[in-house]
C-alpha cells in the first residue's frame, strides 16, 4: 500500500524466519524476487506455507494490485488459504509498538491528491483495538480530528508526507516516525483469523482502495 514492499516469513508465534524490503515507485519487478529470498532464507518452498496473507488497503492502486496478483499466484499454485489484512490496522500495530505511551493510535497512508487515509484505534495493555471506517480526508481535517483525541499519536507516510503542516497544527510529539504497514504486522494480525480457521474468497477478493481508480470514472461528456 506504500512505496515500501515488504515480504515476511512468520511462524505459528509470530517469530519472523526471514523478512526483505525494498522501497521503489513500482513493484512489480521485485515482489517475486523479493518472496525467493526469504523462502530461501527461511529453507521453504511456497508448498510448506500454511497460508499467505497481504496487506488489502486502502493506499498505492498500483502496490496493492501487485501484492494481491502476487498472493493470488502462490495461492492458486499451492492451494494454500488466503487472508488479507487492513493497511492502516497493521500500520496501527506498528504505530502501537513504535508509541507504547500512546492510548490511541491514528495510522494515516497517503491518499494522494493532497489527501490521507486514516482512522483512530485504541490501545490497552498493548492490544490494539480495531479501527472503523477509514477516513479519507485533507491534513487539515486530520489535524482538527487528531486535536479532538486527547494524547492520540499519528504516523504513517501520510503523515510524513505533510509532516510540515502537522507539526505546526498538533501538540509536539503528536506525530511519530514509523515504519510500516509492515509484512510483521500483517502476519500477527493474520495469526488469530488463521488459527480461527478463517480465510478470504481466492477469486473474489479484491484490494480496498479508498477511492474509485480515476480510469472507471465516467467521462464528462463532451461539448461540440
């Protein structure tokens, strides 16, 4: 859902056997490679998974397309369950983890068009709450939701991506760095769904992408 692609192995615990990243505009031409190494690292093969998970959105049209072309092939090849995950539930995670002070984490991934994708998520002896409805919004309607949360912490590329007009708009230390949606917080995630013996739809899944892609918009009609 980001610039960043992640891959991860994880055991049944949620201890990482093998992880990768590589961060480009596109990433298409490195998600497989990316999915060989850490098999490699981790002595397996896609048949010895148990499942394969994603993040589903909302961010990059492109990134989440790939992500989940690239889940769907190693699923239709192995037969292995699927499972897809919230972007901005895993970034929560990561955010929780990153601001173990925080009582409500607001993960933000950019929406582009001057835009972010949002929702706030309370924390409590370190579980994390799940989220509602993303909000799609501008960063200065962001700001007046995050002023309304008392002691919330908001990170994500969203965030940094106008990161100059929420220092200046938040309380200092509201904002904090962070990596993520990791591929580790997808995978701790999946692991409760999992051992539910839970699973997503392999044909009719498909990424949340917060907003319709321009191309299935209809045209304005024209004027002769």
């Amino acid at each position: 859902s980001t610039q960043a692609a992640r891959v991860a192995i994880i055991d049944g615990a949620g201890v990482a056997l093998a992880r990768a990243e590589e961060t480009a505009d596109r990433h298409s031409p490195h998600v497989l490679k990316l999915c060989d190494e850490v098999l490699g690292a981790a002595g397996l093969t896609p048949a010895g998974l148990d499942a394969i998970a994603c993040g589903a959105g909302p961010g990059s049209f492109t990134g989440l397309r790939v992500g989940l072309s690239v889940v769907k092939g190693l699923a239709l090849a192995t037969g292995k369950p699927i499972l897809l995950i919230s972007s901005l539930q895993a970034l929560a995670l990561d955010l929780a983890l990153a601001a173990p002070e925080a009582r409500v984490v607001v993960p933000c991934i950019d929406a582009g068009k001057g835009e972010v994708y949002a929702f706030d998520c309370a924390v409590a002896d370190g579980v994390v709450a799940a989220g509602g409805e993303p909000w799609r919004l501008t960063p200065a309607a962001l700001a007046e939701r995050l002023n309304e949360l008392a002691g919330a912490v908001v990170g994500g590329n969203g965030a940094e991506r106008h990161a100059a007009f929420l220092d200046g708009a938040l309380p200092a230390g509201a904002r904090r760095a962070v990596e993520g949606p990791t591929a580790l917080a997808i995978g701790a995630l999946v692991l409760p769904r999992f051992a539910r013996g839970e699973s997503d739809d392999l044909e009719k899944s498909v990424p949340f992408y917060g907003r319709p892609p321009d191309i299935t918009r209809k045209k304005p009609p024209s004027v002769r």
